[in-house]
C-alpha cells in the first residue's frame, strides 16, 4: 500500500495531466532491478498505460514518453522480469484478447535508439507468463475453438529464445 500511495503522489505531483485518469481502483504492476534500487512501474489507468521509471531512492520518478513505452495493449494482466534483469515480459489485453511483449531492459532505459522488444503472442489465443528457466521465458497457449461448439481448451507451453527470436514448444 505504501508503494501505490508514493506512486500516485508522484504521477499527482509530476504529471498532473494524468491525475484524472487515475483512480483507487488503478491497478500497478512494478518490477524492482538492480538490488531492489530501481523500479519500472506499469499503471493501468481508466484510458491508458501509463509507465513510470525510478532510478533510485529519493529520485523522482520518470514517466517513460510515448515514443519510449513498450507496445502496449490497453491493460497489462502480468509483469514479470528475467533472472538476469536483462528482459521482462508482460501479458496486456484489449477487448479481452490477451497479447504477449518481450522487451529488452536496457535498451528501454536508455532513453535513446531504438526499443529491442518483440510481441510473440496475440490474438486469437489467451497467453500466460510461466516463469524464467536460464533467463529464457516460458509462456503457455490456450486455443480455444470460436466455432460455437462448447470443447475444452487446449493449451501448449512454449520456451522463447531470447538469442533466436523464436519460441519452441515443450512437452
């Protein structure tokens, strides 16, 4: 709770523009990095993400522009970084369709050339984060039929190779 007031009371002080978009039902996902020093924070607002950088304690926060967020869909449903606090992955939804983004940290943080991320699911299929194994992600696909007819859904887990760009299935 301490964490969700201080992040309100900097996006209220910093970014007024936002504070109407803001509510206490925003829900925030944070990341913490480098010894639990800095944050990468992700508020899902009534209209938007809005995403938040703090380089270390007592520093005020950075809102990441436009042109240096990561592609985003409209809510972000899972946050997570990698082991070596090189990449994090994050499932976001628009219209109930779940999309998932790999995004290179310090390429993002960087505030200068290009964002490394990459979107290695989206829509038709629902997708969730299973965790980190070797800094490689693991992440589950479930396929569903929209044919009409009631089945169980089927589902596939995937390792994403950061060095390749491709995901190979498990099991």
């Amino acid at each position: 709770m301490k964490r969700v007031a201080f992040v309100i009371l900097a996006i209220v002080s910093s970014f007024s523009t936002y504070a109407e978009e803001l509510s206490l039902n925003s829900e925030i996902k944070c990341l913490s990095f480098h010894q639990n020093k800095e944050e990468l924070c992700a508020i899902n607002s009534e209209q938007s993400v809005i995403w938040l950088y703090f380089p270390g304690p007592g520093m005020p926060a950075i809102q990441l522009p436009y042109d240096r967020q990561p592609m985003t869909e409209f809510y972000i449903t899972d946050i997570q970084l990698s082991p070596d606090e090189k990449t994090f992955a994050f499932v976001s939804a628009s219209e109930g369709h779940p999309g998932l983004t790999v995004v290179d940290l310090p390429s993002l943080l960087n505030f200068s050339g290009e964002i490394q991320q990459k979107v290695i699911a989206e829509y038709p299929h629902d997708v969730s984060i299973v965790g980190w194994q070797n800094n490689q992600l693991i992440y589950e696909m479930y396929y569903n039929d929209f044919d009409g007819v009631e089945r169980e859904a089927q589902s596939q887990q995937f390792l994403f190779d950061l060095t390749t760009g491709e995901s190979l299935v498990l099991k």
